[in-house]
C-alpha cells in the first residue's frame, strides 16, 4: 500500500472514530453516563424504596410504581398468570375511591396513565403535571394498601384475562413463546408466559381468596419501589410518599423460586399452525433475564 493510501485509510479510520464517539457521547450525556440523570434513592423504614429524579422538563411528573412480582412468583401449580390479573384488578377500586372516581381524578389532571406486566415485575405509571403529584400519589397508596374489589368485579376480570389470552393466541408468535419458555425451563418459573397457562387462567373465575392471598402476599412496601420523574426535587418526594406510604405495614412472603440446572444438550419444540407462517425462535437458560428471540420471518 502506498504512503499516500495509507494515509486516506488512516483517516477514515479518524473519522469512523469520531463519528462513533459523538454518536456513544450524545446518547450517553454529557457526563459519559449511560443513564445521564442526576437521582436520590430513599428506603423508607417499611422497606419501601423512593427513586427521585429531577429533570428540567417544566411541569411535567411522571409517576411510576413497580412491583417487584411478575410470572416467575408464581411458584404454586395452577397458579400461573397471577400477577398480570393484578395489573387489571388494580383498576377495580379501592377503600376510598372507585373505579369511576380514580379515573376522573386521572382525566381532572389531564394524567397519561396505564400498567404492564413481565416475567420480572409489574409496573404503573401517570404522566400528569406537578401540582397533581400530591392528589395522583394519594390515590396510588390507597390502591396499592387498600384495594377493594367484590367477588362478581373479580370473576368479570378474570374473564377478561381469559379473552385477552384468546386474543393473543392467534398470534403465532404468542403460541411459539409458550413453547419456547416451556422447552427452555425444565424446573424454573420462567417456564411459563407472563399470561399464565390456560388451564390456570380457566380457573381464574373460582379464586377470588387465592387472589386475595397472592395481594397480600406482594402488595407489600418492600416488594415496591416509587420512581418518580421530572419537574420535582428530592425534599417535596420524600415528603409526600412518607405522607402517604410511610405507615404501610411491611409483609414477610418471600417466594422459593426453583434453580434451573445446567442445559446439557439442545431441545427443539415444534408448533403448528393452521394458516401459512414460518416463525423461529430460540433460547439460552443460560442468558438472564429472559430467552431471547432469534427471528421472525413471515411466511
Ligand atoms: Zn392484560
């Protein structure tokens, strides 16, 4: 290669470089951080755990509480799917507001607002302006202490679950993913979907005390953490969610997860499906948190 060669390689190798770095550094902050925000972390004494992060967006909050309970608590046999009927039963009220009075309260503050559920845990949130905070944090501690939901309310839910499983099962990814986590997990909970088994989300409708049971169980200060986001400081936070969940009564369930053993040898599962589609996937046990998905190719 000539001088001359080497020289314009070795440039576009600068530049490449440099292209690289400003790209990483913008995505990363100015500081270099990978999560570029300044935040405080306060444990309350009930085990409670309140993330506070300011930003300079003006007037905006975002609310988010998360669970630290998802499908892989879900240890008992004929109990899978649990913690995702709890993301929709916590919309069924509570001791001091209904459905309907949350929901104007939501709507009053102009408040963004839903819930998901993963293997992991299950997360809330509320996006809503600054001098809400105090009114959406109220109703948010009176939920996740006192829900209050009949038996007719759970069984309509529950239901609900079983027509949202329906829905999602003519999705053949959704089927694939059931085989996939059952193939890959022999002992583990990952075993199943975050939906549950069908079987158990059938029965759903006869276990309104189980489903009491599994609220008391992780609806409890030190399985939840309070991140709350925006146009707030750290002072006006911790007053607010000591006001309002300070005085909640620390549990003491602590779930017996099975450890899945080494894999040893590949395994395959094979799904039918009526109409055309051709979908792959595949898993490592070995990779946390979850199976990865290989690819997809419609047919
Ligand atoms: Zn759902």
């Amino acid at each position: 290669m000539s001088v001359r060669r080497l020289l314009i390689v070795a440039a576009i190798l600068l530049l490449t470089v440099a292209v690289f770095y400003r790209s990483w550094a913008a995505g990363s902050g100015a500081s270099g951080k990978l999560f570029p925000y300044a935040y405080s972390i306060d444990d309350l004494s009930n085990g409670l755990r309140l993330v506070t992060v300011p930003t300079d967006y003006p007037n905006m909050v975002a609310l988010y509480t998360v669970v630290r309970a998802g499908s892989r608590d879900e240890v008992e046999p004929g109990k899978s799917g649990y913690a995702h009927l709890f993301e929709h039963l916590m919309f069924r009220g509570s001791e001091n507001y209904t459905p309907e009075q949350r929901d104007a309260l939501l709507k009053r503050a102009g408040a963004d607002s839903n819930a998901t559920t993963n293997q992991d845990r299950t997360t809330y949130y509320a996006v809503f302006s600054k001098e809400d905070l105090e009114e959406v944090l109220k109703a948010e501690a009176d939920r996740f202490q006192r829900l209050q939901y009949a038996e007719p309310a759970y069984k309509t839910e529950s239901l609900a679950v079983l027509g949202e499983y329906n829905k999602n099962s003519s999705e053949p990814t959704e089927k694939l993913d059931e085989a996939l986590y059952e193939t890959a997990f022999t002992r583990h909970t990952y075993a199943h979907t975050t939906m549950g088994y069908l079987k158990d989300i059938q029965d759903m409708p006869n276990q309104y005390a189980y489903s009491l049971e599994f609220y008391r169980r992780f609806y409890r200060p030190e399985y939840v953490t309070v991140v709350i986001v925006g146009d707030v400081n750290r002072e006006r936070t911790l007053e607010v969610t000591t006001k309002y969940f300070g005085g909640w009564a620390r549990g003491n369930y602590m779930p017996t997860i099975p450890t899945e053993p080494p894999q040893t040898e590949p395994r395959t599962a094979h799904v039918d499906w009526p109409s055309p589609t051709l979908l792959a996937k595949c898993a490592s046990p070995q990779l946390r948190p979850l199976p990865r998905r290989w690819h997809c190719l419609p047919g």
